[in-house]
C-alpha cells in the first residue's frame, strides 16, 4: 500500500514556528523556569510534552512571578506586552507573523482616523489581540448588519481574522462599499486554511481510502473529514492511531493521510509509519 | 557601554525559515546531494558555510542531474516545479509564505477573467516567480502610467510585491481606479521592510553612536543607514567587524547595532559580542 501525504496537512507554519520557538527557548534557558500563556497548539500529546520538559501553560500572567513567557501564535492583548514587562518576565513572542500584519494594520488605520472594522470572530483570541492594537473606535463582527451601527459618515478601514474565508471578508467590504463615502481595504487573511482544504479533497480523489487525523474537538478537523467523505466515503476521522481499525484498509492500494490544524507533523508522521509497520507485519505473518 | 538591537534586525523570518529548512535538509539526507537554485541568502559567509556542508548554488536546474534541490524564498517560476519533477529531483520548497499567497492570487484573478496588475519590479526574481502563476494577461509594472497598456474595459486585480512600500501599491490602486470599471485588489505586502526601518529609527533615537551590518551591494543596508543617520550621525556601516574603529565608541555608553536584510541574526551576534569582548579586554589592559 502506497500512503499520500498532501504537502500542507497538519499544523500551519505560524503554529510550527511558535512550537519550534518554544523548543528553542527549552534548549537555551536550561535553570529558567518558561511558561507559555495559552497551549501552544490545541493537541494533547504536545502539551503534554512542553510538560514533561518543564514548560508549564498558565491562563494569565498573573500565575506567573518570573522566567520566560511564551505569547503564542494567535497574538496576545496590547497590554500583556506591558504587564510582562512589569512583571520583569522575559517574553518570547510567538505571535504569527501574518497576525502581527493584522496588528499592525489595526493601529495604522487607527492613527489615520479610519473606524477599523476587523472581520472576524471577536471570541476568537486573535481578535482579542488584534483589535487591542487599534486605539480609536473599531468593532469585530462577521455580520454586515452590524455596520449600521457606524455613523454613516465615517471613514473605515477593513480587516480580516487571518482563518476566514475571503468570501465572508469580500461581501462585507462590499457592504460597506455601499454605507460609507471611504472604505480601505487590507487583505489580511491568510491562505493556510483554505489551502488544506483543497489539498485534502485533492487526495481524497487520488485514493481509494482516506484518513483524517485530529483532535475530536476541533472544528476544523470535521471540516476536512467532511469534504474528503464528499468525494471518498471511506474516510475516516481518528484522533489517536489506536482508533485504527485496519480492515478499512483491506483492498487499498493508495491510502491519504491529512490532519487537521492541531496536528504537528511529526504526528503525521508517526501514524503513517505505524500503518505502514503493522501492514508489512501481517503481510510477514500470513506469508508464515 | 550598554549595546541594544531591534527586535527585528537582519534577515526576515521568511528568509530564516528557508535558511533553517536547508540545514535541516543537510542534516537529514547526509549522502545525497543537495544544491539551491540561487543563493539563500546576499550573505558570503552563509553560503561559504552551506558550500563547507556540501551544498551548491546553481543558477539553473540545468546543472543539477540528481538529489535534492532547494527553492529559495523568493520563489520560482512555476515551469521550475515541472522542470525538477520531470529530472526526479527531490523538492524542498522553501518559498516564503507571503510569496506563496502571492502566487495564489495571481492564479485566482487570472482564473476569475481579470487583468492582474503585478506592482513591482519586474527584474526581482520574486516577480519572475509570481507572474508565471498567473495564466492570463498581466502586468508587473510600479508606473501607473502603464496601466494605459491595458483595455479600458478590463476587468483588473492588482497585488503586490511583497517588499515595495505601502504607498505605491496605494498610488497603483487609485490609478487603477480611475481607468477600469472593475479593480480589485489584495495588498500582497509584507511590512518586515518597513518594521526593520522604523525600528532602526527608533533605535537611533535612543543611542549615541548606531552600528550598521550590511554586504556592501545591499540597498536595503545602505537605506537603513541614511535613516540612521539622519537622527544620530555618528552612524557607521559595517560588512565585516573587521572594519570596526573602536575610536567610533569613545565616550558612547549605549551603542545601537542593526543589520540589513541580508545579514543573519547570530552574525549580528557574533558582531556585539566581539564588540564587548574587545572593550572589556581593553579596560583590562588599561587596569593593568
């Protein structure tokens, strides 16, 4: 059985970067304690390594009195920056470059007196951090309704939460197009999502069994598992390789392997190999 | 004397992940060979070392009959990928993000029947690369008087070399408008530049004499320079810390150290730290 990969499954590089930052930062600060504020990534089995490695995850600066702090790659509010430094912790900022874009965006528009409408999800911690940037009037908001809520007469200046998609930023800078006497405009989504996506239904059509790895909360996981079960009904969502039933592969010459945003590489990885080990295993226990 | 650096001196991280991603290629297929099609970085010392570990830079797949070979930051031309494909190359596409969500939407104006408008110069090998993902007609051009090339009812989408100022793409924009009945537009712009400058600035301000690390050729090196300059003349450019003239640092008590974008983050290192080794070993003689 051959076993494809698509060349962006898993974690994005934003989300790679901050881990691969943490680990450094392991590597130099030996007799320091580190925490990170937030998981790094939403996956048990990392976490739980930043663990065992002494990195601890704290929900607020407060829980910590000193050492090195972690931002991680959704970005942190303006004011943790000040209250690390208060606190004399040391920070390691992980934050995205694409979101930092966001950022910097946010306070540019800010400064030039547009009212910054940020189009996203305003629970999600990235806007949190973005819209902190932004010191004049801004909303968050996905709902072009919401724009009546702007004076009609007001320069605005638009922005997207890096994850959504385009279609959604596209009908609101539409809507606002038709409001507001000056609209700008940044582009600030980034295409990773988007990308995985198209490379999983790619596979799914290259294959005649589809596997899909990810957390069994993550929303972006059922996503990809649903788009691959369009166009290949053997697919099939697993969290851990342990769930495996390998009578799905029975008859599969190509099997697709992606995962969902969670999912480090290494991961990916480790349960091709394990696949690939236990086939040529019973191939090696029929042939006795 | 106290030195300070920005935080982001010397290359971008686009640059330092491709940087990364090919020592991790040296060390992960020790018997094979490997070659980048072009120079990672503007940086003799960087590629004197990649050339010590075996890996050569070639100017065209040509050269190259088996292995692996790198794709640089800035990107390829599309016919590269097929090209290697077709000699059985292996593969590492080291393409800058921002690049690569360039390429994309070169590719989707071009599917969508618009004229893309790529604002750049087209010489850079990083227009050569995301022009040739765009099918359809188009255009890399930083004169808007070129966009009269274009048929007044052309639907145009316009992006943006990733490195050029934010006021030109607005200026092409506004043109753009003027001229078609449809524009449509996504700001393609990287600010790593336009950070690198202000913080240089910022530095400047803050320090009594500014350090300036750059190749001799490089633009952005002599830009930040005359930046650094004009807020603190006491401001010197440096390939190498030989050239350094401890007189520069009489009476300074805190010295500020930048680097053009060519220049890796441990060389900017190596140089303070040479700095504060020759300075504290002069103190010594002058104890003695």
């Amino acid at each position: 059985m051959k076993v494809i990969v698509p060349k962006n499954a898993g974690v994005c590089w934003g989300v790679e970067r901050a881990i691969d930052m943490a680990y450094q930062t392991i590597h130099e600060s030996q007799y320091h304690k580190i925490v990170s504020l937030g998981p790094l990534v939403h996956n048990p089995e990392v976490v739980e390594d930043f663990k065992s490695k002494g990195v601890e995850v704290i929900s607020d600066l407060k829980e910590s009195q000193a050492g090195t702090v972690v931002f991680r790659s959704h970005g942190v509010p303006l004011n943790t920056y000040e209250e690390a430094k208060t606190k004399g912790l040391e920070v390691v900022d992980a934050t995205c470059p694409f979101v930092k874009r966001s950022q910097n965006y946010a306070r540019r528009f800010s400064r030039q007196g547009y009212f910054v409408v940020i189009v996203g999800d305003e629970k999600h911690p990235e806007m949190k951090s973005v819209r902190s940037f932004s010191p004049g009037p801004h909303l968050v908001t996905m709902n072009p309704k919401d724009l009546e809520k702007i004076p009609v007469d007001s320069k605005v200046g638009l922005i997207a939460q890096t994850t959504i998609p385009l279609t959604i930023f596209e009908a609101m800078v539409e809507a606002a197009q038709k409001r507001f006497p000056e609209v700008k405009t940044h582009d600030t989504i980034c295409d990773a999502t988007k990308i995985r996506q198209e490379e999983a239904a790619e596979t799914a059509r290259q294959v005649e069994c589809m596997l899909i790895i990810g957390g069994k909360e993550s929303s972006n996981t059922k996503k990809l598992t649903k788009i691959c079960k369009e166009i290949q009904p053997k697919s099939y969502e697993i969290e851990h390789e342990r769930e495996i039933d390998f009578s799905w592969f029975e008859g599969v010459k190509i099997l697709g392997v992606t995962a969902g945003a969670s999912t480090p590489v290494p991961v990916i990885q480790r349960v091709c190999s394990y696949i690939l080990d236990n086939l040529s295993q019973k191939r090696i226990q029929q042939a006795i």
